[in-house]
C-alpha cells in the first residue's frame, strides 16, 4: 500500500485547518513546542532521535491532486481551502535540538515558529517521528549501558510494528550505541552494520546437527555462528560445535567462530559452554545469547558472572515493551500579535500538564569537569553573562537554588529551517552516534542507573518563571 507522509496526520487536524482558513486566521504567526513529560522506565535522561526523519518530511511536504480529492468526497471542507493545500508548503521556523542529544522531561526539544495552518498540520507526524525513534533510542541506551561495554545487536525486525518501525528502529538504536542488526534494509538505507547467521531451521533440515554445521562452516568459514540449542545445547549442540571447528576451522586458520545460545537457562549454559571450549583448547570461541534479552536480564546475566561475549536483544528492544509509549506532547506556547509575542499557557489540575508558556531557549550547564549538571530555560531573548554566577532554581519547590561559579553553557537548539529554507547540515549517522556518545559520557553515572536514578533539573529562568506565574494566576476561572 503506498501513501503520502501529507496524509499521516489527525483528522482534527484539518478540520481545524479548514476553520482557521475560514476565520481568517491561516496567516497568523503561532509557537508551538515539542517535548515529553516523563523518561520511559522511569530513567534518568532520554536520547533525542529522529531529527533527520522529520527533516525530510517537512522539506517534501505537499498535498496532491488524489489527496485533495479523497477530502473533497468528506463533504466537510471549503473548496477555497481546498485549493489552498494544493499549493501548501511549509514556511516557516523550526528549532530543534541535535539528533542523538541528551533531553529531559518538559523542555522544549523542538519548537515550530509558523503560520497557525502550517504548525498545526505538521503536528502528527512530528510526533509519532519523535516519539517512536526517541523511544527506542532510550531503550537502546539502557541495554547497551548494561551490557558494560560488551557487543549488542539488535534483532527484533520480525516482532516489529510494521516494517517503518523496524527500519528506523534498527538506526535509532545504532544512534544510541547498538553495535548492528539484523535489518538489511537498515543497513542498505542508512549504514547500521547489518549481519546474522542461521536459524534453527538450518540445522532442522540437516539429517543431523554434526551435517549442519559442517555445511555452513564450509560455507562460511570467516563468520561461522553455531545455533546450538536446536536438540539438547551441551548434550550435542557444543559437542558438535567443538568438533566442526576443529575439523574445519582450524585447519585453514579461520580465527572468526561463535556459538548462539537461545533457549534455557543462559547463565548456566554460557558457563558450561565455556568450561568445554577452554577444555577443548578453543579459547577464542565466542558465546552470544539471545532469547526476550532486556537491559535487567543483561544486567543479571553479567551480575552472575556468565561469560557472554555478544547479546542479541530483539521484541523488547524493537518495541520498547517494558514502556512502549514516549509521550511527547505538541502544544501552543504564544502567538504573534500586532508584531509582538504574546504567550499563551495550558492550565490544568495535573500539574505536570501546565505548559510553560512563551518562544524560549534551553541551555545546558557544564561544570569545570565536563559533566552535565542542569538545563536551564529562558526567554527567547534572554541573555545570560557566563562572567557572572548563575544561580538556578527549583520551578516548584523554588526554595530550593544552586549556583554555579565557574561553568559553561551550551545553547541546545539549532535553527534548523528558516522561512522554510532548511538552514542544518545534516550529520552522518556515525556523527550523530559519536555526538550521542559524548553526550552520555557527559552525563554523572547515578542518571544511567536504571532504579532511583539521579534527578536531573531542567529549571526556568527567573524571568520565564515569573511570566508563567502571572499567566496562571490571570487565566484561573
């Protein structure tokens, strides 16, 4: 089935396009922020992916003749209107952190400066974009922060939602440290390493197990990976892995041969694995695990001592499962009035859906050791004097302060369209992974633990927090 990324959108969407159209108020100048509100698994930090995803919708954003005329047969929009998205494009400004940063709950990581029609339909796919490679992107940081420097391949395309979801997963979860996959269309688009060996199916349609490895192995004698849990793992799986190498491996020098465990219980298998390669004189042998791998299982694994060289992690990788939903929110923050930016905030009774109003940026503040040690958001045109210190406050318990003598501050948002010319030069994929690495270098050890982790403050601007105050204060009903 083939469809327009103009079409990925709410159908509220164009409802209210269409009303806005015929209010007169397609051109009005509107701000609109992109953020989360809370870190999946209840982490300590998030990474920012799928920036260039969302770069290449908005640079290809156009309706179609089809697309006007499947809305035209709704019976609910005006034909001037209409004809207006015939020669739709977006205009305006987007703001956007680098792909493959370090974010935190409620600051802005995108902001779209727009004509109010343009903002609003562009809404949908920015946030399914961000929300899904963001998502997995996080997850992928966990296992591989788990897995304590040890290699990680992702190989979850068969429990994917969808073949979009395991190819811009798959790049997502490289972005954030993944070693490869197993998607070769990942691989043929972007660049993530792709690889993979036999299937339990290989070793089925063998008259035996021996057969079987001995036919892949003189097929592929630099990347020969025995599946060794296919009948009995250390009764005959690694009996016949053993034999093979040595029969023929060894004989040509091939330096390049692994066993995959994927069933039972795989610390006592790894280490029993390994106790008959040592024995055998087969050292350089390497183990890889795989089965419902997570970042706790990994974490256990490794706490027990199994000797695992390489963890293949699938459905709970590609899907996120333990908390597969993001959240990131889409929300007006000002508008355009007479030439001057009037802000405009969301009140609610849940607290954490009280928006923080105005056109803003984000700054991060380094200590002298080159680590992270807050976010700070200001007014658009704040200016902050690194000369002098800066003290920062708690946004809700605000007696609590800290001030920083001696520090650096990084602006995270970069223009990346300007009147709808894209101004960014978009990274290469190893660039953007070598950036998040360095961000998570950055980052204090106690934000990486998966219970309890470290409370980041990303706080307001005393400026920005006293414009927020008046506007709940005055749209109180």
């Amino acid at each position: 089935m083939k469809y327009r990324q103009s079409m990925v959108v709410d159908f509220y969407e164009l409802t209210m396009a269409n009303g806005f159209f015929l209010e007169g108020k397609k051109d009005k100048i509107v701000y609109f922020d992109l953020y989360f509100r809370k870190t999946p698994d209840n982490g300590g930090y998030a990474i920012f992916a799928g920036l260039e995803t969302m770069i290449n919708y908005i640079e290809n954003l156009h309706f179609t003749k089809e697309d006007v005329e499947y809305l035209r047969k709704q019976k609910l929009f005006d034909e001037e209107f209409l004809k207006y998205l015939l020669d739709f494009k977006f205009t305006g400004d987007i703001y956007a952190f680098k792909e493959g940063s370090i974010m935190f709950p409620n600051e802005p990581v995108v902001t779209v400066k727009a004509k109010l029609i343009e903002a609003q339909i562009i809404e949908t796919f920015l946030l399914q974009t961000i929300n899904h490679q963001s998502l997995i992107a996080t997850k992928a940081s966990r296992i591989k922060f788990a897995a304590q420097g040890k290699k990680v391949l992702e190989m979850g395309a068969r429990r994917a939602h969808g073949e979009s979801s395991s190819i811009l997963g798959s790049r997502a979860a490289y972005i954030a440290g993944i070693d490869g996959t197993s998607n070769v269309a990942s691989d043929q688009l972007f660049g993530v390493p792709a690889g993979g060996t036999m299937a339990h199916s290989w070793v089925q349609l063998f008259d035996n197990e021996y057969e079987a490895f001995k036919a892949y192995a003189k097929h592929y004698p630099n990347n020969s990976t025995f599946l060794v849990d296919t009948y009995d793992t250390l009764g005959s799986g690694v009996p016949n892995a053993i034999k093979v190498i040595k029969e023929i491996l060894l004989p040509i020098n091939a330096k390049n041969y692994s066993i995959r465990i994927d069933s039972g219980d795989l610390t006592y298998l790894a280490k029993q694995a390994r106790k008959m390669f040592d024995e055998a004189g087969l050292p350089d042998c390497k183990i890889i695990v795989s089965n419902a791998l997570d970042e706790r299982l990994i974490q256990t694994l490794i706490t027990q001592g199994a000797p695992i060289d390489l963890f293949g992690v699938g459905e709970r990788l590609i899907t996120a499962k333990s908390d597969p939903v993001f959240g990131s929110v889409y929300k007006l923050v000002a508008i355009e009035r007479n030439n001057k930016i009037v802000p405009k905030i969301k009140i609610s009774d849940n607290e954490e859906k009280i928006t923080t109003p105005h056109f803003k940026k984000v700054y991060r503040i380094y200590a002298e050791n080159g680590k992270a040690e807050a976010d700070i958001i200001t007014l658009h045109d704040e200016v902050i004097d690194t000369n002098e210190p800066l003290t920062i406050f708690d946004q809700y318990s605000t007696w609590k302060t800290k001030t920083y003598e001696k520090y650096t501050l990084v602006e995270m948002q970069k223009p990346i369209f300007l009147a709808g010319k894209k101004v960014y030069e978009l990274p290469t994929l190893k660039e953007v992974r070598d950036f998040a690495e360095k961000g998570l270098n950055g980052l204090w050890e106690e934000l990486r633990r998966f219970d309890f982790p470290h409370k980041y403050y990303v706080d307001l601007s005393k400026k920005l927090w006293d414009v927020k105050q008046k506007l709940i204060k005055t749209n109180q009903v």
